[in-house]
C-alpha cells in the first residue's frame, strides 16, 4: 500500500467514513506494519489538535510549507493533503460537538465523588476529578476503555491521553488504535494497543507507580530512565522521580501483579449491611501491624473504613496485615456502649498474593479495654485467588453490652507456593463489620 493511499484511509477511519472491507485493509495493514502504525498516531495526534482547535474558537489558517526541492515531495504533499482533508472535514462535519470537549463518556457503578459529582454521560476534559467510592468507567471517543476503582484520582486530556494521580485503572486500547498515554506524576505510561492495569501510590515522600501486561506491550517512558517495553505478564513498579527513580520487577520480595484489578465494571458487589453498622469509621487499636518500604502500609483503620476487597495502591492499602510470623489481633472502640449480637467479616488474601487471611479467630467485648469477655470462636473461609468481589460471613451471639469489640487470631492461611518457614506470612483481615441484631 503507497503512503498516499495509507493517509487517506487512516484519515477516513478518523472521520468515520469507511465501509467494512476499508476498514478490514485498513486493520491489516496496521497490523503488519510498524511504520503504518507510526503514520496512525501522528494524523490521529492531528486530527485531535483539529478537535481542541475547532472547540476553541478561533479561526483556522493554514500555514503554507515552503516548496519541497527534493525527491521526498510526494510524501510531503501526500501529508499535506491529509492534513487539509482532515481539516475540512471536521470543519463542515455537521457532527462536531458545540459544548465543551467531552472525549469521553462515563458510566458509574455505587459511586461517591468529592468535588464535582458528573453523571452517567459525557465528562469534560482537563477538568480534575475524584472517584471517592465505587467504580466508574470511562469509554472514549478513540474507542479506548478505562475502569477506575476508587480511591481515584484522574483527568482527561484527549481521546488518547488522561492521568491517573492516584488510584488503579485498567485501560483496554482496542484495534486500530496503536498508543494511549496515562499521565502519572512517575513518568508516563503507553499503551502500544493492548491492556494493562496501573495502580497509582506513594511511599510518603515519592510515587510508587505498579503496571501489570495483561496483553499486548506497553511502554513506561520515566521522566529521567530509559524508555522500558512491558510484554504479557510482565510487571514492574516505578519507584520515585528525578535522578533517583528506578523500575524494580519486585517489590519488597513480591512479584509485581495487579491481577487482582477489576478490569470491567463488577457485575456483583458485597452486600450493603442491614442494620447500622456500629463500626464504620471508628478507630482500631493493633499492638503492630505490618509495614515495609515503598508504601507497603496495611494499619488496622483499614478495618473500619468502609473499603472492601484487597483494593488501594501502595500508601493506600484497603485492609490490615498483621506483622510476619503473627496471626494478629486488633481492638475497635465504638465510642459508647452499645447492644451488639452480630459481626460480619471480609477475609483478605492479600491482593493475589494468598499468603495472608484469618483462619480462626476469636471475639472478646469489653466495657473498660481493659478486661476482656471471650463471646465466640469460630473460622473464616479462605478467599480463592480467581475471587475479585469477597463476600462476608455473619456471626451471630447472644445480645452482650459492649464499647471494646476485640479480635484476637488464632491461625491464618499460607500461601501453598511457599514453605511454611516462608518469612512472609501472616493474619490479615479486609474490613469488619458490627451490628446490634
């Protein structure tokens, strides 16, 4: 295919005007050929220029090329060409939108926003915003797909490019789109037309950045490192910014995964509790809880803020970890006495590790955190590795007064690939749950 013929295919499929046998050559022949795909992503880069600079306003003048003197004329006029047709195709397009750029379109699933609230719909470019709780996805114009997870913090800057500051996406670039970038405050992230996951964190004073190769590659183009390609399976963590940053394939002994990532919306989600639950957002008391460098954190408030499954990124952990070699125990003040009978607990496996989680525990209740009562003792179920939405187990008890609710461990769950004298192991816990009836 001559480069001429490319370009005009490349710029039809851009406007939406090729039949379905165009569009097949179009794809096959972006397939088999770098250089095609590199032709793809500059006009597609042209072509949304042309989208920002129709939505702005201003009048389009072209800027005449000075006149070609060598052999290569043909391809620089076949790009001019290209150029002008694009142009004049977005400006007599009768579809071009007349508000704000709105490059994609969101569709939200139990979501909670701070700030600005948007609707299920078209969102706004460059205009931050805050996924607090739930999941959202986004679809953009370039038929690019996103699934964010909250905490999350993003924003959308063209039908090829948003970031992601904090928070874990999964991004789904589909054919013929070759590059997608997520913005991040490590460097950037390019999407080579594949999927990946990305979880964006911090260790308290730098970025930690993990991205994980579903399928296809994708490049991590650090501000001040060597571009690195990521191929299937592949995973790494992108640790501080500047002369300092580097790209480790391990993070404190663990593989870098996010095959714990929600890559499309949840279909099922845990049930929400009948009844108030008498722990949401109090405090909880642990003699430690495990904590490593790079923001590998997991303190025993996890317990108790309504985040469930082995969700978060590093610095921002969803549940608690008790220290190596312990099952762990942790106490939640209620504040005042209350009557309870009930308590509901999310297991952890410790994102898609398995090498934490209770196994058997007990409950104690106090009125002074001083003297205990023991209530019951009983097991939690293992959580499979293949699991994405955990589910919680009720115990029930005789109704007792109580303002201290304690769970001590008595044993937890190993991962079956290391041996017990593993370093690594230990009790965890995702979030728990207390109820009057």
């Amino acid at each position: 295919m001559s480069q001429s013929s490319l370009e005009s295919l490349i710029a039809a499929a851009l406007d939406d005007r090729l039949d379905a046998s165009q569009r097949a050559e179009l794809n096959q022949h972006l397939r088999t050929s770098h250089e095609a795909r590199l032709t793809w992503h500059r006009l597609a880069r042209v072509h949304a220029a042309l989208h920002r600079f129709a939505d702005s306003g201003e009048t389009f003048t072209p800027i005449p090329l000075p006149a070609p003197v060598r052999k290569p004329w043909k391809m620089t006029l076949a790009l001019a060409a290209s150029i002008s047709l694009l142009a004049a195709a977005w400006f007599y397009n009768p579809k071009k939108p007349t508000g704000p750029n709105t490059f994609a379109e969101i569709t939200t699933r139990h979501s909670q926003w701070e700030g600005m609230s948007p609707k299920d719909g078209p969102l706004p470019s460059d205009t931050p915003l805050f996924l607090k709780a739930g999941f959202a996805s986004l679809t953009f114009s370039s038929g690019v797909e996103v699934t964010l997870e909250a905490p999350c913090r993003f924003t959308i800057h063209g039908p090829l490019s948003m970031a992601v500051d904090h928070g874990r996406a999964a991004i789904k670039v589909p054919e013929p789109v070759d590059q997608f970038t997520v913005r991040t405050p490590g460097g950037d992230f390019v999407d080579l037309g594949t999927e990946f996951g990305i979880a964006v964190g911090s260790d308290g004073q730098a970025p930690v950045i993990l991205t994980d190769v579903y399928e296809g590659e994708i490049e991590i183009r650090p501000a001040s490192l060597a571009t690195q390609r990521l191929l299937p399976g592949h995973g790494r963590a992108l640790l501080g910014t500047g002369s300092g940053a580097q790209l480790v394939a391990n993070l404190d002994s663990d593989p870098i995964s996010l095959a714990d990532l929600h890559r499309q919306l949840p279909a099922n989600l845990p049930n929400s509790p009948s009844g108030e639950n008498l722990a949401l957002g109090k405090p909880v008391f642990a003699p430690a809880y495990l904590t490593r460098p790079h923001g590998s954190v997991f303190p025993p408030d996890n317990l108790t803020d309504g985040r469930t499954d082995d969700s978060g990124v590093p610095g921002d952990w969803s549940f608690w970890l008790a220290p190596d070699h312990e099952a762990g125990s942790f106490t939640i003040d209620l504040l005042e006495t209350h009557q309870i009978s009930r308590v509901d607990l999310q297991n952890t496996r410790n994102r898609n590790i398995g090498d934490r989680g209770l196994k058997r525990f007990r409950l104690l209740i106090s009125n002074d955190n001083r003297t205990f009562t023991p209530v019951l003792e009983a097991s939690l179920y293992a959580i499979p590795l293949e699991t994405r939405s955990f589910p919680f187990q009720s115990f029930s008890f005789p109704s007792v007064t109580a303002r201290y609710v304690k769970i001590e461990g008595i044993d937890h769950y190993r991962s079956p690939a290391r041996p017990v004298n593993d370093p690594h192991q230990g009790g965890g816990l995702n979030e728990i749950r207390i109820f009057e009836k």
